[in-house]
C-alpha cells in the first residue's frame, strides 16, 4: 500500500484537494475555486501556512483570498493606478485597491479547473489545476492575452514542490508578471527567538506599500539576512523588496530557535526577487518570491534590472518552488 494519497474531498461545500504523505506526517489541502489557493500545509506536525479561520470567510470575507494560504499573483503587488505600458499599448487594470491602485491581479480570486492528479512511490501525491484568460471575458478586457497558468502541486518526502508552467497561447507578446505569496505561519510573541536567512544580494529602497523609490545597493540590512537576522520586532504590515542572489543555494529559512525548527522555502532563478511581509492580522510571515519588482512597467530604470519583460506569443515560463521543516 502506498504511503501516498491524492484526492477530492467536500469541506465547507467546497471541493477541495488533499495530498497525504503517510510516513512523513504531512498533508496539503488546495482549495482550486478559492484562486486555487494552498491554503493548509502540515509538515511532521508543524503548520507551515496560515490557514483562514474557513473557506467561506477566504471565499466572501472582503480581500480575505489576499490574506492566508498561497495566493497566486499576476501581477505581483500593486500597480500605480492600475496604469502602464507595454510595446506602444496602455494597460487599464481594475482599482481593486481604492481609490489608486490594482493589487495582485485575478488569479487568486477565480476558480481554478483541476485536470489531474494521482499518486505513487514514484510521483508522491499531486494535483494539477489550470487557469485560461480566455475563458474569463471580463480579464481579457483589459488584458487580451490568452495566457495559460498551468500549477503542479507534488508532496513527496514530507517536502511540498510547485511546478508551475505559464504559456503565451496567442498571437501577440504579453507584458508578464507573476508572483506567490506564502503566508507562513510563525509563532511570534511567547518569547520565542526567530531568525531570517536569505541568500540576500542587495536591498531596494521601498515604500510602505512597497513601491520603489531607488536603485538596489548592498545593506546593512541584506548583509545580515545572508548570516541570519532576527525578525521577532519586524514592524507589523513592514516590507523589505530584497534582490536574490544569483550564484548558490536559494533556499530561505525562518528558524524557531526555541522550538528547534525550521521553515525552509526554496524558489528557482525565475523569480530574482522576494519582498518580505509581515501582516496585522495573523501570526505569519511572507517570503514573496516575484519575476519582477513591484509595478516595474512603471519605473524609469533598465528593465534588466527591474525584471520587467515580455512573454512571447508560443513562449513558455517555467518554475519549480520547495517548502518543508527542517529540525
């Protein structure tokens, strides 16, 4: 009998997908018509994630799909009036952020089509689920490109892996911008000692709501979160946008000193960049891997260093992303 198990499952009159890793104690729960949200992850026990208090408040609460689980984001962030630019084309995005800005896109407030999932000793439990612009009218709208997000969720050795693939199924280059945002949950307060570690490069200078306001230059800040940085006074609702480094393992960890664990979260060269978030409303802390800083299209600055691209018409965008507790 195999120690892994992928299937369907009616919690709160969702339909939701959960994996099972028997012999390392962990499962993962998907929930594919909340933004296909990852919303549960256990992990020998611990809680990686935080979780809503229920799917009904993630689904109807207001900006709740933004607040817990994974939420999936294109564009990452916000974007300044909801206005840009790209290839002699102005983009009008929705002020889903009243009164100025578009925040994080659609992707996590849709439903998600699942088209497979399975298990075994060779694949670990996983689920794949899929989202089509085309099939969304009022998207294609205000951003008619027929891109398709393609999300492989895969829990194998008590480690849960995303293989994700965007694709350009139609004509014309799309401007492209894609981001996760893990809320992970951290026990802050009760004394508890946690320290941050990232393969840092340099730190760009931000707003509170992370807009930039300079160019990235090494810090005192990103030297530190190379060796280890205490966070448990990182202001709530503060932000950092901090620049990868692109040589070496790319594995961030927030460590619980006192308990003797450790979140590690890993994500490939696609993504060059990770802002770090502390929210108000939940003991969490978010490492937001983005392929670009927030609202590039709208910066003065080389898109080399923005990450501010294209995405060709039949191109493909591939990435792989890790999480899993190391004691």
């Amino acid at each position: 009998m195999s120690k892994y198990w992928a299937g369907p499952l009616l919690q709160e009159g969702f339909s939701i997908i959960r994996l099972t890793d028997d012999e390392s104690n962990s499962f993962a729960e998907l929930a594919p018509e909340i933004g296909n949200n990852l919303y549960r992850f256990t992990c020998d026990r611990y809680e990686v994630l935080m979780s809503p208090v229920s799917l009904t408040s993630l689904w109807h609460e207001s900006n709740e799909v933004f607040k817990y689980g994974t939420p999936l984001l294109s564009p990452p962030n916000r974007v300044r009036n909801g206005r840009f630019l790209f290839k002699g084309r102005e983009y009008k995005l929705p002020l889903n952020e009243p009164p100025d800005h578009h925040l994080h896109g659609e992707l996590c407030s849709k439903a998600w089509k699942v088209v497979g999932y399975g298990a075994s000793e060779e694949e670990g439990a996983w689920v794949t689920s899929q989202f089509r612009y085309a099939d969304h009218p009022e998207i294609m709208a205000y951003f008619p490109h027929m891109l398709v997000f393609t999300m492989t969720y895969r829990l194998k050795g008590g480690r849960l892996y995303l293989e994700g693939g965007i694709e350009n199924k139609g004509v014309e280059e799309a401007p492209f911008a894609f981001g996760l945002h893990p809320y992970f949950a951290v026990p802050f307060g009760d004394g508890e000692e946690i320290s941050l570690r990232v393969p840092a490069a340099a730190e760009w200078p931000v707003t509170n709501q992370a807009f930039v306001i300079g160019t990235p230059e090494e810090s005192v800040f990103s030297r530190e979160l190379r060796q280890g940085v205490s966070i448990e006074n990182y202001p709530l609702l503060g932000c950092s946008l901090i620049a990868m480094g692109q040589e070496g393992d790319r594995t961030c960890r927030i460590e619980m000193k006192n308990r003797n664990y450790t979140i590690a979260y890993q994500f490939d060269e696609t993504f060059p960049y990770v802002v770090l978030f502390r929210p108000d409303w939940a003991s969490a802390y978010s490492l937001e891997p983005y392929t670009y800083v927030t609202d590039a299209f709208n910066l003065p600055y080389n898109h080399e260093l923005t990450g501010a691209r294209g995405i060709r018409a039949g191109e493909q965008v591939r990435f792989t992303t890790g999480m899993w507790i190391e004691k």
